[in-house]
C-alpha cells in the first residue's frame, strides 16, 4: 500500500487566480479523506494570514472530531518555533517542515553556511518533538540538489536521519526532472537509506508529474504527492486520477483511494477554484470516454474491441458515443439503445444521414437531441412537446433593468407574465418561474451557463448556449443553437422544462 498524500488545499491553491473560501476547503478537505479516502492532506502554509489561521482551525477542529487529525498537515518554516506554535494553536499536530535541498538554494537563498543550515534544521526538528508534532521533512529543490551537488544532499541527510522526523519529501520542486532520472535519483536515496520513509513530490513543467511519479513509486518510494485535477504553480502538480489509474492498473499497487468518488471530487474542484478541466484531461475530462468514430463503436459491439481497463464506471462515469460527422449507424445505434428507442434499418439511415448533415454544420450533438432528431427525420408527432415557448419579448432602456415577457404553452394551456432582470436571460428565467411557481410546479436550477461561438467573427455564426441544470438530485445539460445567443439559451430552457416533466 502507497501513501497518496493530496496537497490541492495548499500547493493546489498556489495555482494562479485560485484561492478557496474557509467552507470551500472545509468542504474539500472533507471529501478528501472521507469520500475519496485520501491518507494524508496538506492543507495550507503556516503564518500566512488570520484568515488563514481561522480557516485552518475549522479544518483541524472537524478532523479531530471525525479521526483524522493524524491525517492534516501544515507547509511550515525554520523560524524559531513560530511556524510550530502557529500550527499548533490551530489544533493541528504535524509540520511539512521546508528545509533547502540543494546547495544553490542554502548558500544563495539563504546565505548561510550547509553547516549553518543543519543546526537550524535540528533546533525546529528538536523543538517540535518537545511540543509534540510530527515532523516531516520538504529537502526544497532536491532534484536540482541530487543532480548538481549530490555530496550536500548526503551531508544534510547524514545530519538528520537520526532525527525524529518521520518522512523524508523529495520535491521536483522545478520541474526538471524525467522518468530516468527519477529512477537514478530516487535509487540513489533508497539504496542510501533504506529505512527512511521517502514521499517524492512531482511539478509537470514537461507534461511529466505522473510518469515521474509512477517511475518513483515504482522505484520504492513510500508515499507521493498529488493534487485534484493536477492544480499548482506554473504547470501544476500529478493529477491525483491520473496517478490512482496508472497506480492500480500499471503497476498493481494498492491504494487507499475510493476511484468511484474521483469525478464528483474532481468536479467540486473545478467548481471551487475556477479553473476548468480540460475536456481531454484523463479520467475526468468530458469526452475521455466517448467514442466519436463509428469503426469504434462497431468494434465495441463486436465484444469490446475498443475497451481498455479504464472503465468508466470505475469512476463514477459512463461510456458515451458521440454523434457528429464521424458518426457511423453504430455510434447511433448504442445511444438509440440507451434511450431505449427502437428503429429499423431504414429508419436507422435516415436519422444517420441527418446526424452527420449536422455534424457537418459544426452542430455539437447529444444523446438528448436524438428524439428530437428522430421526431424530424421521420416525422413522428406520437411524442408532442408538453410544454412549449410560444413567444417572448425583451425590453432594454438605458438606464433601467431588462424586462422580459413570456408566454408559454403548457399541456395546451396558456401562461403569460412579465418580469425584470439582471439581464435578458435573467429576466426571461424570472418570467417564466413566476408562471412555474403560480401552477406549484418544481423548476431546477442553473448550475453553469456556457456560450460557444464558432471562430471567425462573422456576424452570422451560429451560436450554441449549453446549460447544466439540477433537479432532484440529478445533474444533466441542454443545449440550443440558433444565430442570437439569447434565443439559443431560451430554446435550451425549453429542452429542459420538458425533460423534467418526466424526471
């Protein structure tokens, strides 16, 4: 079993333009250890602010209560013991204490003395076991320093393995390093000290923290360092999916981690910090488990040529096959089946002809356009739209809020009401709600509001509104399209009011 020690809360937010609120890192550290089942969370740097102290508190107060107090642990510095009081009138009980690994950065850095450097480093090391905490030990810039001044990193080492500290940390802390070299740096400490307990701490400078990290783990180091959704300075840290996969299927190794949570924690990463997750990225990227060409989904039919071991409800997820230009029968086939809708094999072409006619319009389409497009293509009225948006109108003066009427048909029956705004959407979302709450009829709510628009810029371009409701405990998109990004938006309000009508 390998220790995944997960630093989002702290290296993480160390991302450009991320920073979470006291509940957003409650709520994160939360997840981590007890829905995804993470063994260790670095969850700040100490004396960074009063905010940040009463944040820290929060965390430590509920770890303790629920167990995992042991699991919480605090960046903290060579600084006479303030760093220790910090962290330990927070309620938290270990330091990742940083210590200089490399003698660039003890002599130039800090200009002092490696001799200098290790009595400071034993006077905290010592100080923190009277109070108490638990030392772990950062060697800052380690993979610079076993490369460019090996006989430092020994001196230092030599100095501190009879300490009390309880990990040793390897940090990449630039990025420089490669799978070979990991392998021949990591070797080199392992061998040296074959009793110390090494975690080693990727940065993905060249697109490489998660083969450095498996090369490291592989080597036989005894815990690493990830983050959700690979969050961290410059080019971020090994993404905490994409190691657990390459752990459990590449090299056979056991971990504690829960891979059915990853996407629900991975999402409420995103959410929180505002960056978004690439829609290829490993594991949680949107389409990583679409199939778009239609050779694939024959071959998944023909017993799952085109499946590897990363399957996606393994982590929560399920597998989609995409419709658009590239779309052969099979693609439509399995998403047909999931609808569980019937059509024979005339009927089958025709709905294939106009997906890839749409695909060729650059139309993004989606398993919840297919009765749409099947209703079209061949004209089937068996299933009519409940409710229906038969007119709206806007008003904008300078000066004054947007105002939106609407009139909408529901079950045969028509509404109208008028309401104000933020802005236009917001006053037609208004309108229509009001008429929703006279009727005591539910309405979900909107989670994401994103607006596509082909490049270009022409004035004619067509433009795709994509919406994530949630309602009833169930989270799903609509999309519309059409040339004014306000009608597109309200023809995905309408896709949405009659899919809820059967949830």
């Amino acid at each position: 079993m390998i220790e995944i020690m997960d630093t989002t809360l702290r290296d993480g937010e160390q991302t450009s333009g991320v920073s979470f609120s006291t509940k957003e890192k409650l709520s994160i550290a939360h997840l981590l250890l007890e829905d995804l089942g993470v063994d260790r969370i670095e969850v700040a740097s100490a004396r960074v602010s009063q905010g940040e102290f009463d944040t820290v508190k929060k965390i430590a107060n509920w770890a303790a209560s629920a167990g995992h107090i042991e699991k919480v642990e605090i960046l903290g510095f060579i600084d006479k013991g303030a760093s220790l009081q910090w962290i330990k009138d927070a309620g938290c009980k270990t330091i990742n204490l940083l210590t200089k690994g490399s003698y660039k950065h003890v002599t130039e850095q800090l200009r002092k003395t490696p001799d200098e450097h290790l009595k400071d480093i034993r006077y905290e090391v010592e100080l923190a076991h009277k109070m108490g905490v638990t030392v772990n030990l950062y060697l800052e810039d380690w993979s610079n320093g076993i490369i460019h001044s090996e006989d430092y990193v020994y001196f230092l080492m030599e100095g501190l393995k009879d300490l009390p500290i309880k990990r040793f940390m390897l940090p990449d802390t630039l990025g420089i390093l490669n799978p070979h070299s990991v392998w021949r740096c990591c070797r080199r400490m392992i061998n040296r000290y074959p009793n110390l307990h090494f975690d080693f701490h990727a940065h993905n400078d060249y697109d490489l923290a998660v083969a450095n990290t498996m090369v490291a783990a592989e080597v036989g180091v005894k815990g690493v360092h990830v983050t959700v959704n690979g969050l961290g300075e410059r080019a971020g840290n090994a993404s905490l999916a994409s190691v657990v996969a390459v752990f459990h299927d590449q090299l056979n190794l056991e971990t504690s981690i829960k891979e059915q949570k990853i996407n629900k924690v991975s999402r409420v990463v995103e959410s929180f910090s505002g960056q978004a997750i690439s829609s290829n990225q490993p594991i949680v990227g949107d389409n990583v488990f679409t199939q778009c060409a239609g050779i694939h989904a024959d071959g998944d039919n023909k017993n799952n040529l085109y499946f590897n071991d990363l399957f996606p409800e393994r982590f929560g997820r399920i597998r989609e096959y995409a419709l658009g230009k590239l779309s052969g029968k099979s693609n439509i086939r399995k998403n047909i089946e999931a609808l569980g809708i019937e059509l024979d094999e005339t009927e089958m072409a025709k709905v294939t002809t106009r997906v890839i006619e749409l695909g060729d319009k650059k139309e993004i389409i989606t398993q919840d356009d297919l009765p749409y497009i099947i209703a079209d293509v061949l004209k089937n009225n068996e299933k009519e739209d409940r409710i229906k948006i038969l007119s709206f109108a806007f008003v904008l003066t300078k000066g004054l809020r947007p105002t939106a009427t609407v009139k909408v048909e529901i079950d045969g029956q028509e509404y109208e009401w008028t309401a104000p705004g933020d802005g236009q959407y917001h006053a037609f979302s208004k309108a229509l709600y009001k008429i929703y709450t006279r009727l005591d009829k539910p309405t979900p709510t909107l989670t994401n509001y994103a607006v596509y628009i082909p490049p270009g810029g022409r004035t004619d371009a067509l433009v795709q509104t994509v919406i994530t409701w949630e309602f009833k405990g169930k989270t799903f998109k609509t999309r519309g399209l059409d040339a004014d990004q306000t009608e597109a938006a309200v023809k995905a309000t309408e896709k949405m009011l009659n899919i809820i009508e059967d949830m």
